[in-house]
C-alpha cells in the first residue's frame, strides 16, 4: 500500500480543486494500471445458472406405480358391455383422481425444492429467476444502438424545475433537515463496506474490493467525493457508463428489442449511495412515506 500511496500522490488537492473531471479519471487510471500490473486482467465470466423449475422433482413412485396400473386396466377395459362400460368409467374416475393426487405431489416438492434454493442463497436465486433466457447478441451496429437508444432515452427538459400539480395537497413541514454536511470518511468506509465484492464493474475496471483493501485508495477517494458534495460537480467519468444489451426476444435486429442495462463506475456508485441513503433517511424520518403501503427500489 505504501507503493500505491506514492503513485496516488499525483491526485493533488490541487488538482482536486481544480479540475474534478480529470482528477476522477486520474484516480481510476492509476489505480487499473497498478493492480493490472502486478494481479493481471481477466474478463470476469458469470457461470451459467440453472434457471428455477426447469427441472421438476420425480413422481413418487407409489403413485405413479398406481397410476400406471390403473392406465394398463383402462386399456384392457375397453367398452364391450354395460358391465364393461361399467369397469372402464370407474377406472377412468380413479385414474383421474389418482392423476390430481400426482399432479399436488409434483407441485408440492417443486415449491420445497425451490424453498430451499432461496433459503441457501437469496441472492443466487433472484439472479437465476431474472437471469435472460438466452445470452443473445445484436446484430445491428453500434450507430444504430446510438441513436436509437439516445433518442429514446434523451431528456432535454431534464433541468426544468416542476412545481406541484395545482390542487395536490402539500405535505406538512419537514421536522428533520436533509443532512448537507459533507460525508465523513466514517460514513464513506461504511457505505463501501456494504457494497458486495461480486458488484458489476464500469469503465473503469475497478471494483469495490480495491477501496475495501487499501487505504490509499479509499483515502483519496474520500478527498475527491467531498469536493463533489462541496461544489455540486459531478465528475464526467461518473457519468459515463458501459452498457449491456439483454435480448427480450428473438427479433436481433431491432434495438427495442434489447433492455439496455447500464453499469456505472464504483467510485460514483459509493457518492450516490451516500445521496440515496440520506435522501432516505430524510423522507422515512419526516413520515412522506409510508412504508406500510409505499415500496420500490
């Protein structure tokens, strides 16, 4: 870490103070090029997951032994007489009722068996039951994508200041103040400490794991997300982010087709979960929302 301190000496306050943009870039370029160096590169692949319930328990097998029995007496059963009929349609009720016995067991030891996938591994799970049904790519260009998507997504209002709709009732007076004081080093260490070392990585290729193991890192990154609190600038490379495209059909060729899914560099994430944690902490504590009734994410 001593060795890292020193290269990370580049990112002056000075340089802080003045440019914000290239100090944020400064910092995760010094950063990749050290642990690339002396750790390596490797392109992080996600393991292939079953996806929940595609694979349903077996029958038991006394039922099904039954149920297979009464199948063969249908067949040999077959309509000839009255005393025939007669056979065939009891047979018939008892392989139906024994077919719904079946049919519970099945649904029973699948709900179980998906029970005990969640409890081992909450996270794994929703990830298995979100994962896309196919790791499909787009067959149309990167020009396509662009202005596809920017037209799609572009908000050139989004500076425009809104008022409350004429008639909405306003809430009471806030009792607590929104938090504005810079974050503590404290509150920065305990926002990274949460974050899961597994976390999708932006452009920057840097991780969580990195600000979790070395001081430096952490340090000079609390330096640079006090200025951003301070002076209400957010540095350019937080708001860039790498984007992947999930096939919601079989139609390749057409970017509507794809749910883009943006990741941001870790270092912007931990200013914005300070943000949102304090945004939270104000509307809960002030009583604007209901957490009985409220929820989202």
């Amino acid at each position: 870490d001593k060795d890292l301190k020193a290269i990370l000496a580049a990112v002056t306050p000075k340089l802080i103070a003045d440019d914000i943009n290239t100090a944020a870039e400064q910092l995760d370029s010094l950063l990749y090029e050290y642990f690339a160096e002396r750790c390596g590169t490797q392109r992080l692949e996600r393991p292939a997951r079953a996806r929940p319930g595609t694979a349903p328990p077996a029958r038991p097998k006394q039922d099904q032994w039954m149920l297979d029995e009464l199948e063969q007496q249908r067949t040999y059963a077959r309509p000839a007489g009255s005393s025939s009929t007669s056979a065939h349609n009891r047979i018939n009720r008892q392989a139906k009722k024994l077919k719904k016995i079946v049919a519970q067991n099945d649904q029973q030891q699948k709900a179980e068996q998906e029970r005990r996938k969640f409890k081992q591994n909450p996270h794994e799970y929703a990830a298995g039951v979100f994962r896309p049904k196919s790791d499909k790519k787009p067959t149309f260009s990167k020009a396509t994508a662009d202005v596809f998507f920017a037209s799609t997504y572009e908000d050139k209002q989004r500076s425009l200041p809104y008022g409350a709709p004429p008639g909405l009732p306003r809430p009471a007076a806030p009792r607590l103040e929104f938090n504005q004081r810079p974050p503590s080093e404290d509150e920065i260490v305990e926002i990274i400490r949460r974050k899961p070392n597994r976390s999708a990585r932006g452009l920057s290729g840097i991780t969580y794991v990195v600000f979790k193991r070395c001081e430096s890192a952490r340090t000079k990154l609390c330096e640079i997300i006090q200025h951003v609190w301070n002076t209400s600038i957010v540095p350019r490379a937080w708001q860039l982010a790498s984007i992947i495209l999930i096939a919601k059909s079989d139609q390749l060729d057409l970017p509507k087709e794809f749910r883009p899914i943006a990741l941001l560099n870790v270092a912007g994430k931990v200013f914005f979960s300070i943000v949102n944690k304090r945004l939270e902490s104000y509307m809960i504590g002030n009583g604007y929302i209901n957490l009985a009734v409220q929820k989202a994410f």
